[in-house]
C-alpha cells in the first residue's frame, strides 16, 4: 500500500475538505482520502504510487495551493 501525505492551504470549511477529497479520489489508484482542516493536510492511501505531479495538479485545480 502506497501511503502520502500532502499539505495544503486554502482549505476552511467542510466543503473544501469535501472538495479536496472528491478530486484526490478520482486518482486512478487512490482508495482511501482522509483530510483533516486543522492539520490543512491530505492523507492517501493507494494501491500503486501516484505521481506527484498529478496530485498537486488536481488540488491547484480545485482551487487550493500544495505546500
């Protein structure tokens, strides 16, 4: 299992965290998405790694900022 954490900024409310997952999940290979405000980070969990790249670009999209 592939596990990365990312932080990230931007994130206020439930439905930033809601956001943030919904575009995380929709990775091929992510399975599991656990985002946590207080802390302005991601948790994913995959079955294969994910490229960075991809992971900063689908969040920058969603309207928040990698750190």
């Amino acid at each position: 299992m592939y596990t990365k954490t990312i932080n990230i900024e931007g994130m206020q409310c439930n439905h930033c965290k809601m956001t943030v997952e919904k575009v995380l999940n929709a990775i091929d290979g992510v399975e599991k998405v656990e985002v946590n405000l207080e802390n302005k980070n991601a948790t994913i969990q995959a079955n294969k790694e994910i490229n960075d790249d991809e992971i900063k670009r689908v969040i920058e999209e969603a309207g928040f900022i990698v750190k």
